[in-house]
C-alpha cells in the first residue's frame, strides 16, 4: 500500500499556518495528521506524501498566482514547510493545500514591505503562554478577528506537563482525552503528540489561518524554567540535552519555520531580523538556549554577588554581539525586541532592598545593561521590547537607571498576559497596589487573561490590551482595558 493509499481519513486536522514573512517570501505550513493522537499519527513510518498547494490573490483561489508540490516526510512527521518565493512585497494572499481527495482549510497571509518602503503604518498581535489544561483559547478566536500584519507568539506554546481525560479546567466530559496524554513530555513522541493536543484547538487553528506568524520559544516548549544545558532538577547533562533535542525537532516540525532553521540534535538557531520598511525592524531573541543558570537556585531572591556577576548572561555571547550590531546597523524608525521574559525591574517591595525574579532580566543586570549601553550607543531613540513569560499585562517604562526614576527613558516595554494559563486571572492580582507603588515605570498591570494589539506608524507606537472575562468556559467576549501610547522621538508610556 502507498502512502496516498494509506490516507483514508482527512489529514488536515490541525490546520495550516504560514510565517516568518519577506517581502518577496512568506512560509506556508501543514502537518498531515489523519489520526492527530496516535503516534504516527495514522500515516506510514516511512516515504513521504506528496502534497499540492495553491497560492491565490483571492479567497476564492480565482486567480491563482502559485501553485505546485511539495513533500510532506515521515522523517518530519509528515510536516510541510513551504517558502514559497517570487511574491509581491506587502501583499495579502490566500493559500490551501490539497492531498489526494481531500483540501485544506484556507490561510490568508502577507508578506512584508519592501526593504526601502515608506511605511504609513502596522499592527501586530502580541500572545503567549497557552497552557491547554488551563483554559480555553478564546482569545485566539479574537485574534483571529483583528486586522494585524502578523502575530508575535514570545513563548510556551505548548507545556509539558501531565494532562488528564477531562483536560483540566477544560473538564472534558463527552470527548476525554487518550491516556497518552496524562504523563510529562520526554521524548520526541511525546513533544509530537502535545502539539498535535495544542493544534487541534479551532481558535488556534483560526489565528494561524488569518495571520502569519512570527514565533520564538521560552520554557515549556521543553521544561520549565531550563538554562542552557541545565534542567529545574538538574537531570545529567546527556539526559537533558537528549531530551532537549526532541523538544526542539518537535517545535520545528510544528511550527511554520523554514527549512534552514531545523535543529541539530540539542542545538537550533531561532533568533533572527525582521524589517518593515523603513518604519521597524524586529529583533526575535532566544532567551532560553544560551543563558547561565538562575543565580540563587532561581525563583524570586535577593540580588547579590552571584545574580550580578558582569560574566552571566541571558543571551549568550553570540546573540548579544547580533543584537548590538543590529541596533548598530538599523536605518528603521521603530526598533523592537521581540523576547520572552520581562525586561524591565519589578521589585515586589517597596523598601530599597527587594527580592526579583531570578528567571526574568533582573536575575541577569549585566547582560540587561549591556544590551541598554548599546542602545545608547546606536543612538536607538524608539526603542520597543515586546515580552509574554508571566501571565499578565503589563506597561512599563525602560529607564537607565531603574534606582532613578527620573533618569532617561530609553524605551517601552510591552508585557502581554496569557491565553489561558493562569486559569481565569483577575483585573487586580493580590500584589497590584504593591507592585505598581514599588515600581514607578509601571504604567500598568492587569492579571486577566488576552492578547495585546501594538501599533507603529511614523508618529508613535500604540498598545492596545485586550482582555476576556475567563478562559475556564468556552466564547468569553474581548475589551480593551487599556491603551497606552510612547510618541516617536520621546519614549515614555501615556495612558491614551
């Protein structure tokens, strides 16, 4: 029996995405899965499927601009990762995929503007964090519905915990889950498998559909919290990095990334640049792979010798040195770090001495400060960090001196809450009066869970923070609860 053959049920039933767009590329993906929670996923071990696609200027695929075939392996468990080039800068586009009798959902995409463009404006969707036991991805289904130019997803696509039948806060109780599911993700199935869990939800699906997307990892895409080489419970180094490395095969298979940026066993090359024009460009971090250990056995600690070291780094030697070249050689109005962790100080005291997260930036100062020094140096005046990691919304101001809140104000920092982990979220979490009083640069803190919608154009940058009532049932409505702005030339947030 072919492998054609083979397919006797609908393969595409975690939908389609595209991503990483160019001006003259964008990268479409699908992964034929026609049993998704099987290992195999119903399709041979072996050989590979041949499937058709179609790239269209309309949504109804009259006029078609593209169209071939590609090879979805058994190797990249049967994932298509397609960058389709020869496109038309700053374009929409609809595309479909087609194997044998059966077609894909349609993608609507769009690549980016051309190189020199005068740019009048952009948007984007800023998301993370989706714990699938924790709640319902309604605010994909809302981000779905926004008129972006792409999606910036900063991390913990998937999680690796245990799921139970009634998935959690989900509560399952007509449809419960395989059993496979309730045990921690290890090997390269089990990472397979937990994405298939993650894709088969439809408001994921429909934001992949409407929206390319641009997506880094944090640490659940592996475990939560890791360093390096360095698990939370400091497993062998060998043990680790073998799990890593299907951690990371598993990510690339899933998500829509280009071919070049398949791993090497334990090893993947994910940050990478992005121009708009000559309005912004976008600087996509790994702060996962390259860092030293939490200082102080991690968690929320007392500054120190060992958290100060001016050796420790989030980025690691390589990435820093690209980043500061980046800023170095930018013509672009807006300069934005996209990454995974907050950026800016959050002290939870208001005393002089107070304990920071050690997982965050403020466990890692110097590598924080040379990255500012270099802003500095670039002569960078519209500097953006945009941030996800800690399930909540905040604004906050990027000072030079944190200690002084009257000194310069180098940038903005955008944390975007969580689609669904945290549960429900509250407007005011237990520490909001604190952290806002012990914090002046915080503009703004909010613990529901949403999405953000920022906005850029050659006169200020805007944040929008979108957010639900709960995620634990699902079709929660979406309203704004803030929006700030930073005016180009004179960074700093305002409430607008």
């Amino acid at each position: 029996m072919t492998p054609l053959q083979a397919l006797n049920a609908d393969p595409f039933t975690l939908g389609v995405a595209s991503g990483d767009p160019l001006p003259g590329s964008v990268v479409l993906w699908t992964r034929l899965a026609p049993r998704p929670f099987e290992p195999g996923s119903g399709l041979p071990a072996d050989g590979a499927l041949d499937v058709q696609w179609e790239l269209a200027s309309d949504e109804s695929f009259r006029h078609l601009h593209r169209s071939g075939t590609t090879s979805a392996p058994a190797e990249d468990d049967h994932t298509v990762h397609l960058d389709v080039c020869g496109l038309e800068p700053d374009t929409v586009y609809w595309y479909r995929f087609r194997v044998g009798r059966w077609i894909s959902p349609v993608g609507r995409t769009r690549t980016a503007p051309a190189p020199d463009a005068d740019v009048d404006g952009v948007r984007f969707g800023l998301v993370s964090c989706q714990q699938y036991d924790e709640g319902y991805y309604t605010a994909l289904a809302h981000l779905a519905a926004e008129d972006l130019h792409a999606v910036f997803f900063v991390g913990d696509y998937i999680y690796e915990n245990a799921i139970n039948a009634q998935a959690g806060a989900r509560n399952y109780t007509d449809h419960p889950l395989p059993e496979f599911f309730d045990h921690w993700t290890w090997n390269l199935t089990d990472y397979r498998l937990r994405y298939a869990l993650g894709k088969s939800d439809p408001d994921l699906q429909a934001a992949h559909a409407a929206h390319p997307w641009f997506v880094t990892w944090d640490d659940h895409e592996v475990e939560n919290n890791y360093a390096g080489d360095v698990s939370q419970h400091n497993d062998p180094v060998d043990v680790f990095r073998a799990r890593r490395a299907a951690a990371y095969r598993a990510y690339w298979e899933n998500m829509p990334l280009r071919a070049g940026l398949r791993p090497t066993g334990p090893d993947m090359r994910l940050y990478r640049r992005f121009r708009y024009g000559r309005l912004a460009q976008f600087d996509i971090l790994d702060t996962r792979q390259y860092r030293s250990d939490q200082a102080y056995g991690d968690g929320w600690q007392y500054p120190g010798p060992e958290s100060e070291d001016p050796a420790r780094t989030l980025t690691g030697e390589a990435q820093e040195r690209w980043l500061l070249d980046g800023f170095h050689d930018s013509t672009a109005l807006w300069n934005v770090v996209v990454q995974q962790v907050a950026f800016c100080r959050r002290k939870n005291t208001t005393a002089d001495r107070s304990r920071l997260s050690m997982d965050a930036w403020d466990g890692y100062p110097a590598s924080r400060q040379r990255v500012l020094d270099g802003v500095e140096r670039a002569g960078v005046e519209n500097l953006v960090v945009l941030s996800g990691d800690v399930h909540v919304h905040y604004a906050m101001d990027v000072k030079k001196d944190f200690d002084d809140p009257g000194s310069r104000t180098l940038g903005v920092e955008v944390v975007g809450t969580s689609v669904s982990s945290g549960f429900d979220g509250e407007e005011r979490p237990d520490d909001w009066n604190l952290q806002l009083a012990a914090n002046p640069h915080m503009k703004y803190y909010d613990g529901r869970r949403g999405y953000v919608v920022v906005s850029l154009d050659a006169t200020r940058m805007q944040a929008d923070f979108r957010t639900l009532s709960g995620v634990l049932t699902p079709g929660a409505p979406v309203q704004t609860s803030a929006r700030f702005v930073s005016e180009a030339g004179a960074p700093g947030f305002s409430a607008a």
